[in-house]
C-alpha cells in the first residue's frame, strides 16, 4: 500500500524559468516605489570602454516610479538593447542543427568506440575529452544529448552500465562547457556585456579546463573500474538488461561524414584566427557560423530547401533561450528607468568593499553557483547579472575577466545536478537514471569541483586575470 501511494505522488514542479524572471521583473518594478533614486557617474577610457566611478554616488530625487505598462513594454525594449546577442544565439543554434543532421558527429563517436573495443580504459577519457573540447569550442550541451542514445548500448556490451554512459556525455561536455574558450553562449554573452574582448583569456580557461576534465576523467574511471570489477554494482535500466551480452555496432563513417568534419575543423580554425588576428565581433562570427551551415550542407549534398529547414529547426530550439536573454535584460531596463540600479550597486559595493578583494570574487562565484539553479539558461544568466557584477568589480578591484569567469564557473559547475536545467533531465531520462540517484553518486565531485572552481577564482584574481 504505502508503494503503491508513494508511486502517485508527483514531484514538485519548478515554475518555468520564464515565470521566475517575470517575477523578478515584477519585484524590480515594485523597487522602484520602494528604493531610493540615485546615480554614479560614469568614464569611458579610449578604448571606448564605460565604467563606474568609484565615489561619485549621489541620490536624487524620486523619479516617476514604473508603471505596469511600463514594466510590460520594458520586455520589448530588453529584446532590442541585446538583439545582436540574440539573432547571434540563433544563427549558431541552426548551424548546429545543420550539422548534427548529417550525423557526422554521431558516427566518429561510434566509429572511435568500435576501434577501441578490447581497449575499454582508453575509451572513457577519449570520449570525455571529445565531448569537453566540443563544450569548450561549440558550446556542446543541449546537442551532445543524442549522443547518450548512442553510447548506451556500447557501454553497457562494454561492461560498464547507464550511469556510466551518462557521465562520459554529461560531465565531459561538463568540463568544456565550464571552462569554455570560445562559448557564444556563456563566455561570449558574458564578455561582450562585461566589454572586454570576445574570447580574450583563453590561456588561462584552457588550463582551467584540462584541471577541469582531467577531476571528471578520474572520478568516472574509478567508478567504472569499480563497477567491471563488481558487476552486481552496475545501474542497469529495466530496457538495457539484454543490451549486456550483446556486441558492440555503430553506423559506419562514410566518406561524407568525414569531409563535414574537416569542413568544420576549417571553420573553426578561421573563426580562432578571425577572433585573435582580425578582432572579429559578432556579426563577422555570425556570418561565419551561416557559412559554415551552407557548407556542411553542401557537402553532405543537402538540398538548398534542405540546410534552410534544419537551419529554421534549430533557431526554434534555442529561441527560448534567446527570449529569456531579452526578458533578463528587461529587469535591468526596470531598475534603471527608475534609477534604483545604481542605489543596489552602491548598497552592494558598501558591503563588499570593506572585505578582502579575493573574498569578493568567491563571493561572486558563490552568487552566480546559487543564481543557476533558479536561472539556468547560461545566456539568460550572463544578461541578468553581468551588468551588475561588472561595476562591482570595477569598486572592489576585481578584473572584468575573473567577474567574466566567476560567472562561468558558477554557471556551469552546477548544470549537471540542477533539476531546472533542462538538458541535463532530459539526458538523465534518457539514461533511465532516477535524479535522487545521480545526485547522491555526484556529490562527491559536485564538492570536489566547487573547491576546484573556488581555486581557479583566487588564482585569476592574484595574477590580475586579464
């Protein structure tokens, strides 16, 4: 009886991350009638970069607070002041999706798996560091789920069980994703609403992240090894108990396959040598990523009609996210038309100013780690608090580039346990996995992480992480 009841009872369901920011839009208009007016003057330096200056706060007098038609028509006005962030976010959701039509992606996987079989403690790191370089480079996340439909079966014929077969997708896209070098989504949102140079810093988070993949590597490959030397500890779904004895196959790669590969290898080196050389901004980029659409396309010998509905594909599953980047920037666009931001950022940088600079930006990691599980759309998250941490770190000394980080890790870190995030479930349902039980497995390296995370912030806020 008490089974059989408990099995009715649904789970809590998290409101839509929509709801909370329309929320948050609600509870800033209603600071506008509460808080009092105040402003900071501001300095653009010859790079044409605006600041904050520091001691220059002053109050004034009340402003007309934000009306509810006024709140409702910020929403607009959040879409237009970030447009190029979200017709950018867009472009490269269809390109992606472009490119994950030919599966060419899908069948290297499998391609390496099958070469490795016999070789199993090979296979692990190989796939983690595949899938940590594509989060690293082409913001992998939400794609890089497929991919745990086709490495389930191989595992499980492997020795090896669900659980594994996650984590080789999750936490190595994970690591990459984290610490990315060139994210349009995180690192480029957030740079480009912190005013430094798109993907600048890339030394130091490549280093991040190889610390980053090389903790996930460890703790997945102890797991397995556990789990082959014991088998009875394995996780193995109801549907993938006959997968254990069956034999390893994939698609084969095919000529074509391989050709879209090196296509995009070329188009990612351009796009490196079009950032660094030529200081390419978004809209370069974006031409770039609809370039590098047509021509996987066009290699796979996809009709015109083709590329544009894959492309049309993909920008409808990233306009969520890309609407949820305007609705952030609509909270800010509140609090400024009512000349409060600058009275939170004064009350904030009174506070912080009187600890240590290094406390501060782990202060920020920890606020931006909390943050995600209530926004978890990295992009929507960079829009919302970036514009905020960036004047405070200007006060308190901080460089932008350890806010752009702190954001990053704290972002990231907690992707891969958070039930708001949405590609994480999904990748979890499509393991079979219950989340109870992948949390309690995980919070060991969720821990370990935060700490290696916290390490990263001191380092970058020592050296002066430019």
């Amino acid at each position: 009886m008490n089974s059989e009841k408990t099995s009715t009872i649904k789970s809590p369901r998290m409101p839509h991350v929509l709801v909370i920011l329309f929320s948050m839009l609600a509870l800033a208009t209603l600071a506008t009638y509460i808080l009092p007016a105040g402003y900071f003057q501001r300095a653009t330096d010859a790079a044409g970069i605006e600041s904050v200056v520091a001691g220059t706060y002053e109050q004034l007098a009340q402003r007309p607070s934000v009306s509810i038609m006024g709140m409702l028509q910020s929403v607009l006005n959040g879409m237009v002041a970030v447009s190029d962030i979200i017709f950018y976010m867009l472009i490269v959701g269809g390109t992606f999706e472009v490119l994950r039509a030919t599966e060419a992606v899908e069948r290297a996987i499998g391609k390496l798996a099958l070469r490795l079989s016999g070789k199993e403690h090979y296979l692990i790191p190989a796939l983690m560091i595949v899938f940590a370089i594509g989060g690293s480079f082409i913001a992998l996340a939400e794609e890089a789920i497929p991919y745990i439909t086709l490495l389930l079966p191989i595992m499980i014929r492997l020795g090896f069980d669900n659980m594994t077969a996650a984590a080789v997708v999750l936490l190595g896209t994970s690591a990459g994703f984290t610490t990315a070098v060139m994210n349009p989504f995180t690192t480029g949102v957030a740079q480009t609403l912190a005013q430094v140079p798109l993907f600048s810093g890339a030394e130091v988070r490549i280093a991040m992240g190889a610390a980053f993949a090389l903790l996930n590597i460890i703790f997945v490959l102890r797991y397995a090894r556990k789990i082959r030397r014991n088998p009875s500890l394995r996780f193995l779904s109801s549907d993938m108990q006959t997968e254990a004895h069956s034999e390893v196959h994939a698609k084969p790669m095919e000529r074509r396959h391989a050709l879209v590969l090196i296509v995009v290898g070329v188009f990612l080196v351009l796009l490196m040598v079009g950032i660094i050389r030529w200081g390419w901004s978004l809209a370069q980029i974006s031409g770039l990523f609809i370039g590098m659409g047509i021509a996987v396309g066009v290699t796979v010998r996809m009709s015109a009609s083709t590329i544009a509905e894959h492309f049309v594909r993909g920008c409808s599953a990233i306009a969520m996210g890309a609407l949820v980047v305007g609705v952030a920037r609509a909270i800010l666009i509140v609090l400024s038309d009512g000349a409060v931001m600058d009275t939170i950022l004064h009350a904030l940088a009174s506070v912080l100013v009187t600890i240590p600079s290094s406390l501060t930006a782990l202060g920020m990691f920890g606020v931006q780690s909390i943050l995600n599980f209530i926004v978890p759309s990295g992009s929507g998250q960079a829009a919302l608090t970036m514009p905020i941490m960036v004047p405070l770190s200007d006060f308190v000394g901080v460089t932008r580039q350890t806010a752009v980080l702190a954001f990053q890790l704290g972002d990231g870190i907690s992707n891969v346990i958070a039930p708001t995030s949405g590609y994480f479930m999904a990748g979890l349902a499509l393991a079979g996995i219950p989340w109870t039980r992948w949390a309690r497995w995980m919070l060991p390296l969720l821990l370990m992480q935060y700490v290696l995370g916290a390490i990263c912030i001191t380092i970058a806020h020592l050296i002066g992480y430019q």
